[in-house]
C-alpha cells in the first residue's frame, strides 16, 4: 500500500482506511474530475451534511474548501483526536433527510 493511501487528505489523520472521494459528484459530472483520499468518518461526515446538490451550489468541490467550511472544521477538530480505527456513529443531518 501506497504511504500517501492511509492518509487522509481532509482530516490529515495517518493509519487510516481510505476512500475515494469525487469532489464533483459524479451526477454533476465528477466521473473524470479530480478525487480524494478520505477517512470513512469524514467521507460520511460529508455526506451526511450537504447533498451532492449542495456540495455543488456551496462550493465545497475542493479540500480546501470542504476543510474551511465550519461544520467540518468542528468536526475535523474533533476526529483528529480519535484513535485511526475509530469509525464512529453519526447520522444524516436533518438538512439531508428533508431534501433526499
């Protein structure tokens, strides 16, 4: 395994499992734009407070910009603090319940 692939690029915590992220979802035309390389906790967390329709009308198409938003910023303050096999529970914010 690549050193780069158990390393969160959101979080920037180490030891982790990744997974791919599209930063343009693919139903916006993400298939062949650029990834990333996140934890399942902060993959999830993304998920489960904006749509892909949000994720797109924000902005939030890049690390960086997904990184300065203050929702995630609270919860990448948090989850850095979590052992790297943590995967903890969460559930969908209403915001997405209602617009699914």
């Amino acid at each position: 395994m690549d050193p780069s692939e158990d390393r969160c690029e959101c979080c920037g915590r180490s030891g982790v499992e990744t997974t791919i992220h599209h930063l343009t979802p693919k139903e916006y035309g993400g298939v062949k734009l650029p990834t990333a390389l996140l934890c399942i906790p902060c993959h999830r967390h993304i998920h489960h407070l904006f749509t892909n329709k949000q994720l797109i009308d924000l902005e939030l198409t890049t690390i960086s910009a997904l990184q300065l938003n203050p929702a995630m910023q609270s919860f990448i303050r948090w989850i850095r603090k979590t052992p790297p096999g943590t995967i903890p529970k969460s559930r969908k914010s209403r915001n997405v319940r209602r617009r699914r």
